[in-house]
C-alpha cells in the first residue's frame, strides 16, 4: 500500500478520539454540573474515531446479530427483556469508552474513585448524564486537534 503523508488537522479527529477528552457535564438547564463542592462534574471518554469504540460496536453488533439469529422463526415471549438487553449493551458500550472522571461525589461529598462498575452504575442512575456522553463520543467537533486559519 502506498505510503501517503496527509495533512488534514480540520477533520483529523483520530488522535484526540483515541487519547480522549475531559467532558465537562451539565445540568437539564445547560448550565455546568457542579457537585456539592461547587466543582465541575466532568467524564473522560474517547471518540467514535477511537479503536476502543470500535471494537466495542463490533462487539455490540455480533451481540445483537446472535440475539436475532437465536430468535428467528422464534415468537418474542418477552419484549421487555429485548428491550433490557439492549440498553445494558449501550450502558456497557459507554462505560468501555469512559475512562475516568472528575467531581463525581458520593452522598458523603467524597470524591467517588473511577471503575467501571462505578461507572455502570453512574450511567444506569443519571440517564441525563448517559444520554450527554453518549452523544458526546460521536460528536466529532470534540475531537478537532488543531484548527487551520482560513
């Protein structure tokens, strides 16, 4: 294959996707999250550009492809569990893509130590703050490095 030297910064969103970004969350209102210290609530997550992304969507599509090839010419018993999976696969698809945060506080106003169990349980209880990052790891704006003057 030929050896090509690209110089695209305005649409090179690889680099950032795969070290990631800090994403500072924020309230219903649009205003910035803070915790009970008055500090921002951010999350450290890398893009839909990244490897870790996607492998975890092929993962996610074999997943749903072996669900459905189990249930052809089955009837459907039970949507809701469907429905179940597939939302615990989106819940797991974000947390292998967060890889730390910042400000998030337990009932005591100590500062809650990043895992991804934690992290599991931080998408499963904050739907507002799930829907955020997902929608934040395929927004390529936010992996821009470096802007070029027109």
């Amino acid at each position: 294959m030929p050896d090509f030297d690209f110089n695209l910064p305005d649409i090179d969103t690889r680099p950032l996707a795969e070290t990631g970004i800090d994403l500072p969350l924020k309230r219903l209102d649009g205003t910035p999250l803070l915790n009970a210290l008055k500090k921002p609530v951010t999350v450290h997550i890398f893009g839909s550009d990244s490897v870790t992304y996607r492998k975890a969507s092929r993962a996610l599509s074999r997943s749903r492809i072996d669900r459905a090839q189990k249930m052809q010419g089955a009837q459907v018993q039970d949507p809701d569990s469907i429905a179940d999976a597939n939302d615990a696969e989106a819940i797991e698809m974000l947390v292998k893509c967060t890889t730390g945060w910042s400000g998030v506080l337990d009932s005591k106003d100590k500062e809650v130590p990043f895992s991804a169990a934690a992290a599991k349980v931080f998408y499963e209880q904050f739907p507002a703050g799930r829907d955020q990052v997902d929608m934040a790891i395929v927004d390529r704006t936010l992996f821009i490095t470096a802007s070029s003057e027109a």
